[in-house]
C-alpha cells in the first residue's frame, strides 16, 4: 500500500468511511475545479469593503497577492496533490494534528459559510436588487425574507444536487464574473474619457499599518479558499493533475479580477462616497450612466435607456455572482464536515452521503437551517438596517474563516515530516517556511480582527471600527472572541459526538 493511502486511511479509520466514500462520483474534471476556484475566491461583495480604505487599499491588496495569495497557491498545490481524499483540508488537519484539532478545526471552516450566506451574500444580493429593480427603495418586511429566503435556498437546492448538475452553477458564476467585471472595467475607460476620473498622487498608495491592520483581514479572506475543490477530492477525475493546473491558473486571474474593479471604484467615486455593502454597486450605476442617464449634484445616479438595460444586467450578473460564492463554498464545507462525521469528529447523524444525489444532504439541510437562522437573527437585532446586517455579519465570517487556517497552513510542514514516502506530483518551493509564514500572517490577521491596533494602539481612532469609540473597545472584543470561543467549543463538543464512531473502529 503506498504512502498516500495508509496517511488517508490510517489504522482505525471507521468502517462507516468506506461505506460512505463508495457513494461518491467521479464527475468534477479540470475546467470545473477552474471555475469552482474563481467563484470560491473571487467574490463582488467585499469588493466596496475594501475600495472604502481608498489607494492604499491596492497597495495592500498587491503587496498581499505576492506575499500571502501566491505562497498559500504553491502550499495548497501541493497538499491537494499529494493527499487527494474527500474532505480535504479537515484530513490534512487532522491527519497533522490529530482528530480533536481537525474536528475544531473543521466546524469553524464549516460554520463561517451557513452565517456567510444567511448574511452578508444575501444582503448584497437584495441590496443590488433594490438599487436597479425598485428605485433604490427598500423591500417590506415581508417581501426582504421572500426575497432572500429564496436566495438562501436556492443555494442550498444547488449544493443538495448531484455535482453533475449542481457545478453548473459555479460555471455560470464564473462566467458571470468575467462578464460583470470586464464590463465594468471598460465602463469606468468610457466613463473616465467622456467626464474625467478622480486623479491620485503616489502619496495616496502609500501603505500605513494602520492601513495594514484594517485591511489585511479582509483582503485574507478574499485570497483564501484554493484548498475548497479538494473537499470533493474524491469525486474530481484526476486530482493530482488537476489541482495544480487549476490553482495556478484561478491565481492569476483573482488577482485581475479583484484589482480591476476596485481601481474602477476609486477612479469613478471619492473615498469619502465608499460604503462596504454599496460601494460597487453604486459605482456601478454611476459609470453605466454613459450608457443613458445622468448624475445629480449630491452624486445620485439615474439610468435610462440603454444605461437602465445593461445596469439591470449588471444587478443580474451581480447577484449570480454572490449566490455562485455561496453554493461553492456551502458545497465545499458542507462536504468536509460530512467526512469528520464519518471520521469520527462530528455526529455520525451528518456523516451520511446521499445514495441518490452523491451529496451530504443533511449537512446541506443543516446549512440551510444555521443561514435562515442567522438571516432572521441578524434583520432582527440590526433593526431591518442592511448595513448593519452586513457589517456584522462580515466580521463574524472573516474571523472564523481566517481562525480555520491556523489548522490548514501549518499541515504542510508537519505532513513533509510525517509522510515523507507520500508521492507529491508537485513539490512547493521552501515549504516550511511558506507555511511558517502564512500561519504567522493568519494568526497576526486573526489578533487585529478581534483586538484592532493591538501592538500599537488598541482601538486609537486609526483602528477602530466604524461606529466604535476607544470606550467601547471591551465590549467590541468581547462581541468578536465570545461567538469565536462558542465555535470552538462546539467543534470540541462535535468530537466527542463523533466517540462512538471512533470507538467502533479502535475494536475492529
């Protein structure tokens, strides 16, 4: 037996896994990892979230794409080459560290993506649809969950359904990103000819730390997600072929697809006019007014004629991309807590594949559950505000996301020493040290979501957040490491679930 396959089915490893892995089907080839990578990476709805910090936000965001982008590429090439099984990132974790760390590990990367849907996506969703569809206006009560309850399950629906049919919808994300974002480039080229764009001296680019300190969290969490296609490793055709081609190629494009239009924002509107929830979607309306329409003195935008039409394909285009973010990663991350479910780290309940579909329906019914929940929730506590919805809900995503990582990125060093025999199809160049720093950027990410400034000034008016004063720097604190710690415990609480499992296949 080769190296590879002792280290994904170690001794012990619980009957139930195989039972459950002979349900899987191979059907997810090279150009489908391709687009399932770009919708998993590139996404529009924290496109004006990170445009609001003004230039030097691209300076950080191309100073991030060579620094922690690129290396988190060549360690992810590597590891889903090498160790191909289903569940991806939750084996590597737990096959470094140990199942209670994978499992921990694996319900925060699994849970971001449920309150990530049920929040942010489905705001920014309803929030396009409002800007081109009804004047602007906001939705009733009841016609905002009509709208973005459908959404949610939508959603759902794609991840429940068989990868043959379900990967169409990250195919037409795909493709509605290059459409959406290349219109818009060569809107904002128009635009600028025809009325003049916001100039720039080299002193706006220039990076500060507290720049750094806002932005690095949210530019990571936009540049994180090549490791997603491998918790499917088991249905993809030819995985250690695959993988690398396709994180190599995704890389490059994300980076053109995220510089792009966050450059067309700051060239068409003043920093001062960018919001997080609509700072693309306003940028939007006021380019497309070459097209037809006009812009107000207080910088409101109106569309007609062919403007109104190519804006409401635009709207469209827009919200295809924010649920074709939402089904890959619910697909992926649903996917790898069904496997710790058979593994032994979670509920045996949700370790179960669907004999019709190849899917973790119950895992998928269970997202749907956490995202109408946190949709309700969230619309409830905020007062119906959709900004406030949006900014809470981001921050709570970013940091259980970015947290996950520091069981991810370390594994590449411990797996080199711990399954040295392993055939790697691709090597990545200095990989201890590639994973040494990317864990210490990710750890360093993580500190400055829960404790802006830390190291300099804790919550100075340079790092605190919008609508936080210094006096309020305890309480905010304990708003973001409260839900963290509750997420742990409940990954703790999932691997003791998981015992019985464990048990069973420790007496075979």
């Amino acid at each position: 037996m080769a190296a590879g396959q002792i280290l994904s089915e170690p001794a012990g490893m619980p009957a139930a896994a195989q039972a459950e892995r002979r349900k899987l089907r191979k059907h997810f080839g090279r150009f489908d990892i391709l687009f399932f990578l770009l919708c998993t990476i590139v996404g529009v709805d924290t496109i004006g979230t990170v445009a609001s910090s003004g230039a030097e936000a691209f300076t950080w965001l191309i100073v991030l794409a060579v620094v922690f982008f690129v290396p988190s590429a060549l360690l992810i090439a590597e590891l889903g080459a090498a160790f191909p099984d289903e569940g991806g990132p939750y084996i590597w974790t737990s096959r470094a560290f140990g199942r209670l760390a994978g499992a921990v590990n694996n319900f925060l990367y699994w849970i971001t993506n449920p309150v990530w849907l049920g929040g942010t996506l489905s705001v920014s969703a309803v929030t396009a649809f409002t800007a081109f569809f009804h004047d602007g206006k906001d939705l009733s009560t009841p016609a905002f969950y009509v709208f973005t309850l459908a959404f949610v399950w939508v959603g759902v629906l794609a991840a429940i359904l068989s990868f043959d049919v379900g990967k169409w919808i990250p195919t037409i994300g795909a493709w509605s990103r290059f459409v959406l974002l290349g219109l818009f480039t060569v809107t904002v080229v128009l635009y600028g000819v025809r009325h003049g764009l916001h100039g720039f001296g080299l002193g706006d680019f220039s990076p500060t730390y507290a720049g750094f300190v806002g932005l690095v969290p949210v530019l990571m969490f936009n540049y994180v997600g090549f490791e997603l296609p491998n918790t499917a490793g088991e249905e993809m055709t030819d995985a250690q072929r695959d993988v690398p081609f396709a994180i190599f190629r995704s890389a490059l494009l994300a980076v053109l697809l995220y510089a792009l239009p966050i450059l067309g924002i700051l060239l068409v509107l003043p920093v001062k006019a960018v919001t997080g929830l609509g700072g693309f979607i306003d940028a939007i309306r006021q380019v497309f007014t070459v097209y037809g329409g006009s812009v107000a003195g207080d910088g409101t935008a109106t569309l007609s004629g062919a403007g109104s039409v190519l804006g409401d394909l635009a709207a469209i285009l827009f919200i295809l991309t924010v649920l074709s973010s939402g089904v890959t990663w619910v697909m992926g991350s649903d996917r790898a807590l069904a496997v710790s479910g058979y593994d032994g780290a979670a509920p045996r309940f949700l370790g179960v594949i669907s004999s019709r579909f190849g899917t973790p329906v119950r895992v998928n019914i269970l997202s749907g559950l956490v995202s109408t929940v946190v949709l309700v929730l969230a619309h409830q506590l905020t007062g119906g505000s959709a900004a406030k919805l949006f900014g809470a809900v981001l921050g709570l995503a970013v940091s259980t996301t970015l947290v996950s990582y520091l069981g991810i990125f370390p594994a590449l060093a411990v797996l080199r020493r711990k399954a040295p025999d392993t055939p790697r199809p691709y090597r990545a160049p200095l990989a201890r040290t590639i994973s040494t720093v990317l864990t210490v950027l990710v750890l360093f990410a993580s500190v400055q979501l829960i404790a802006p400034g830390l190291g300099d000034h804790w919550f100075g008016p340079a790092y605190a957040p919008d609508g936080w004063t210094h006096a309020e720097r305890w309480k905010y604190l304990l708003t973001e490491a409260v839900p963290l710690a509750g997420f742990m415990l409940l990954g703790v609480l999932f691997w003791a679930l998981g015992t019985p499992t464990r048990t069973a296949a420790a007496k075979r």
